[in-house]
C-alpha cells in the first residue's frame, strides 16, 4: 500500500530502506567478486558464510543442517562441500563420539585468502565504527538485530509457500 512521505520520520525511513537495500547490493557484489576471484560457485560462498557463522557462534554445521539452512537438496550440499573441500575452504571434521557426525569448519587456506580479500574491508568498517559512541553503537545493533530477524522470518515465510 502507497503511504505519503509526508513526515520528517516516514522521510528518515524511507532513507533507512534504501540505504539498507544499497548495502545489501554492495555486500552481495563484493561476494560475488571474491567468489569470481577464486573460482566459487554463487552457492559455494552461500555454504562459506553459513559455516563462518555457525563456527563463530560456537554451533558449527552439519551437512545436513548446511542444506536447510541455505535451501539446498542432500545431494547439492554434498557436490557444495566436496567442491570446497578440494579447493581448501572447507574441511569436515569428526569432532562428536560418535563418529558418524561430520561437522563442516572453514579450511585454513580459505580462511586465509579470505583474510586476504576482505582484510580491507574490515579496516574500513573499523574506521566507520569509530565515528559512533558505545550508545550509538547499541542502537545500530539493536536496530539491524530486529530487521534480521524481520527478514529471516519473511524468508522463511516464502520458503515455506514456495
């Protein structure tokens, strides 16, 4: 539904939107060129991010759970690991006793060109946060924490009618 820009916070969040959208562009091209640059397939660096967030929430993925995170069959999450596996972005590893669960964890080598590629950019997010006090900072996180979850919960929405 159409609604008046007419105020100073519906002109503010309008803003919000579109610099949100801008950022979301700019993150997925410079993916794309990092995926390029190395040769990864688009839903290669999907599985990459999903097992760096896992490892770094201290949960790391399973096969199985890589799958439905990112929206793939068994067979396609297994043609993703094996194909980072032999190029070094990936490694199973059988951490549980019981031996038949594989945990995925980023490769050394790839976490290495990764450091490499977006070392940069880390820098220069650095430097943008510094422009910001702790109270600043907490808004910032408060806010994006809820979009995420907002566009998680559409995601799984349209995942689920699809």
């Amino acid at each position: 539904m159409y609604r008046a820009r007419e105020s100073e916070r519906d002109r503010l969040r309008e803003e919000i939107v579109t610099l949100l959208r801008s950022y979301s562009v700019e993150a997925q091209q410079v993916g794309h060129a990092f995926a390029q640059r190395h040769g990864l397939h688009p839903t290669d660096l999907q599985a990459l991010i999903a097992v760096m967030h896992a490892e770094g929430r201290g949960d790391p993925l399973t096969p199985g759970r890589l799958g439905e995170e990112i929206g793939l069959s068994s067979g396609a999450t297994t043609a993703a690991i094996d194909r980072l596996e032999r190029s070094g972005h990936l490694r199973r590893s059988r951490e549980s006793t019981d031996r038949r669960v594989v945990h995925l964890r980023y490769g050394e080598p790839g976490m290495a060109l990764a450091t490499a590629f977006f070392g940069p950019l880390g820098q220069r997010t650095d430097e943008v946060m510094a422009g910001f006090d702790d109270a600043e900072l907490t808004t910032v996180h408060r806010f994006l924490a809820a979009m995420n979850e907002a566009l998680a919960a559409h995601h799984h929405e349209v995942r689920q009618a699809g």
